[in-house]
C-alpha cells in the first residue's frame, strides 16, 4: 500500500483494471461501437464529479495526472469503460435496459465504497452518502442510454436520409 501511495498509482490501477474488463468484455468491434457512449459517460462523470468535489461532496486523494480536482485515470478508466459495457451488455428489453442502468450504478458504488475504504476517495458524510451516488450513477447512465439511442438511431436515420 506504500508503494502505491508513494507514486499515487490507485487510480491508474483502477483505470488498468477498467480497460481489462472491456477488453475481455468483447471484440474490437464492441469497443468501437460503444466508443461515443464511453466518450460521452467519460464527460458526464468528469462534470459530476468535478461539481462534486467544488461542492465539498467528497474529495480524492492520490491525484496522479490532475484534471481539476480528479485524476485523469479516473475519467479514462472507470467512467469511460462504465459506458462502454453499459452498451456492450445491453439488454433488448425495456425493463431489462433499466435493470442494466440500476446494475452498472450499482456496481459503481460498490467501487466508489472499496475507494472509500482504501482511502483513495473521502466523503463528507454530511453533505453526501452511497444513496447519493447510487442516484448520480444512475442519472448519468440514463443519460448515457438516451445519448445512445440518439446517437444511433436518430442519427442513423438522418445519414440514410443523405
């Protein structure tokens, strides 16, 4: 734990772990489909969590490449891989889209607690818990859904059309 403290490596080890998990997840083929939805859950969730920070919601430590308040591997890892599989496991039905949303939340507060708890991540238990962060993953998904949609349907029929 030192040693990863010393070169402020938890981040860039939790984005290593990230782009792992996507590129086991699938094909390149996957990766290249879902880039713009982990482009836009990357942009939503530097927003959010840049917000968060200014707000004095929570602060991170072991800022190894700053942007702003953050680290950089924070928004290349496990945000932009968050949209990423989001896309890639992405059930046909309706329900079953909003139970993948609530999944993905879910597991990312479970990442958030595990970086609580090894120090990488501090709440300020007055202004902020897991709930808060169970409804912001969740919020941001929706938001990642609906840009997906967007993305390829509407604008897919706007390139047929040309």
């Amino acid at each position: 734990m030192n040693f990863l403290d010393r070169y402020n490596l938890p981040w860039f080890l939790l984005a290593v772990f990230s782009w792992t998990v996507v590129r086991l997840a699938g094909k390149r083929e996957d990766l290249r489909h879902g880039f713009p939805v982990g482009v836009w859950t990357m942009a939503v969730g530097g927003v959010l969590e840049q917000f968060f920070i200014e707000n004095k919601f929570w602060s991170e430590r072991f800022i190894m490449v700053p942007v702003g308040e953050m680290d950089l591997f924070l928004l290349i890892g496990p945000f932009f891989a968050l949209g990423i599989l989001l896309i890639r496991f992405l059930p046909e039905s309706t329900a079953g889209r909003l139970l993948a949303v609530l999944g993905w939340s879910l597991l990312a507060v479970i990442f958030e607690f595990l970086a609580v708890q090894l120090g990488f991540l501090a709440y300020h238990p007055r202004n902020w818990s897991g709930g808060h962060s169970l409804a912001g993953y969740f919020l941001a998904l929706m938001s990642a859904l609906g840009f997906y949609f967007i993305y390829y349907h509407i604008g897919d029929a706007k390139r047929k059309r040309w």
